[in-house]
C-alpha cells in the first residue's frame, strides 16, 4: 500500500510539473503572437471594425489596394528594400567568407589589429556614423540613393558576418583541406568542394543576421532618403497623419513588410537551427 502511495506521489508531481511547463509555454506563445494574429486581423478589418474586439467580420483586401495604389507607392517602397537587401547580400556573404577564410588559415601580419578592429566596428553607436556619412554622400551626389544604403549597411554586414564565419571556419579541421591539396585540388577547388558545405550552416547564420540587419535598418534610411529610395521601414511611418495612425493601413503595410522574413525563415529554418547550436555560436 505504501509502495503505490509513492507511485500516485510520483505521478502526481510529474503531471503538475507537465501542466506547469506546458502553461508556461502556452503563455510565451500567447504573448509573442498574439500581437501578430491581432495585426494580421487589422489588416483584413474594414475601417469601422478597426477599434473593435470582434474576430468575427467581413473581410476586406481595400486596406492592400490603398497600401499599393497611388496614395503610398507601397510597391517602390518595397523595391527599394529589395534592391538594397539583395545587393548587400550578394557583396557582403563572398566577401566575408574570403576575410574569414585567409584571417582563419593564414598567418597575416596584424591579423590580431585587423579582427579587434573589426570588432570595435561593432560597438560605435549607428548614430555616430550619421553626419559623416551625410556629408560624405552629400559630396559625392549620392543622397537619397539605395547605393548610398548599400554602402551603410555593407558596413554593418561586412564585419559582423566575418567575425560569424570565422567561428566556423576555426571548427573545421585543416586536414581535410590538406588532403584535398594531396588529392590535387586547388585552393579555390577546397574552398568550393569542402569548405563551403561544411561551413553552410554558419554561412547561412550569417545570411539570415544580416538579412534581418539590412531589411529592419531604419536610422540611416530615414536621413539618408527623402523621396527616391526610401525603403519599407521609413514607409511605414506615413500611416501616421494628423488624425493619428490609420490602423488598417498600416496593419496590411506592416504584413506585407514582414512576409519576406517570415518566408525566408521557412526557407533556412533547419540550417539556421544548426548554426545557432554549433560553431562561431557557441
């Protein structure tokens, strides 16, 4: 009789303790997404249902018809974010493996002076950098540009995902790459065969960081941009009128801002996964 005492003890603690953690968890996912499904609702709510806590109610896409017609230019908004995502993407990765790559293979003279100067990159505060690059893009002619954009956050980018892929590349061992050179294989023929698929998980790690970094970057697009290439951040904030902030407008702008990362989180979630539990992360 005892003995089952100690059983139904047993059994109990362990179901409260399971009833527990699954309330805790069930509340971190109500307070992370309840405010998403509440914008995502907006965002189909016709304007007399926009101050009301109905769930119920006829939907409406004329919120995404306004965000894209002729009152916002939404869709130049979103070009001009792509072209500056895309672009900074495309210089940024290859030029980050190759830094990474020859700072975790060679033995360069101030190498150390090089990654703490790259470091420090890190820890100025964006606001410093303002002036200086307005003046310097003032200057040159190109304010109001997305290539002055892709210059700031190549900036960014650049050292952040050297320092990430550099993690990474130190975990791979050498002697794979020194018997792919017995074999034959050039320099570049490792990197591509061996070095790069091994390195995959941190080199995406470092695309997704960087993605995010560039898509949300806001500072520098509100002063650099006036009119030509303001990007989807800065855009947002025109919801905001006299009358306060149109709320269906910017509910169905601000889905639409986040469905690319939302997609592209998708995309990579298995290998961003492994890079975030292994390598440079740990």
């Amino acid at each position: 009789m005892e003995l089952m005492t100690e059983e139904t003890r047993r059994f109990i603690r362990r179901t409260t303790s399971s009833l527990l953690e699954n309330i805790g968890v069930l509340l971190i996912v109500v307070f992370l997404f309840l405010p998403i499904f509440w914008i995502f609702l907006t965002a189909f709510k016709p304007p007399q249902e926009v101050f009301t806590l109905s769930v119920i109610f006829e939907p409406t896409l004329d919120n995404f018809r306004t965000v894209f017609g002729s009152a916002y230019n939404f869709g130049n908004y979103y070009m001009n974010s792509t072209i500056v995502v895309a672009v900074t993407l495309l210089i940024t990765i290859p030029v980050s493996i190759m830094a990474a790559y020859s700072i975790s293979r060679f033995q360069l003279p101030g190498k150390n002076l090089f990654m703490f100067a790259i470091l420090a990159t890190q820890f100025i505060p964006l606001i410093v950098n303002v002036i200086p690059f307005f003046v310097m893009f003032r200057n040159w002619g190109i304010l109001d540009t997305t290539l002055a954009l892709i210059i700031v956050n190549l900036g960014h980018t650049i050292p952040y995902a050297i320092w990430l892929i550099k993690g990474f590349i130190d975990n791979i061992p050498k002697d794979m790459e020194e018997a792919g050179m017995i074999d034959g294989a050039g320099r570049l023929r490792v990197i591509w065969h061996i070095l790069l698929p091994m390195a995959k998980p941190g080199i995406i790690t470092a695309t997704v960081f960087c993605f995010v970094i560039t898509w949300n970057e806001f500072m520098f697009a509100l002063i650099l941009t006036n009119q030509e290439a303001v990007t989807l951040p800065v855009a947002l904030s025109y919801f905001v009128g006299q009358d306060g902030v149109i709320w269906n407008e910017m509910a169905a702008a601000g889905m639409v801002y986040v469905l690319p990362t939302i997609i592209f989180m998708l995309i990579v979630r298995k290998q961003f996964v492994l890079g975030m539990s292994s390598g440079g992360l740990k």
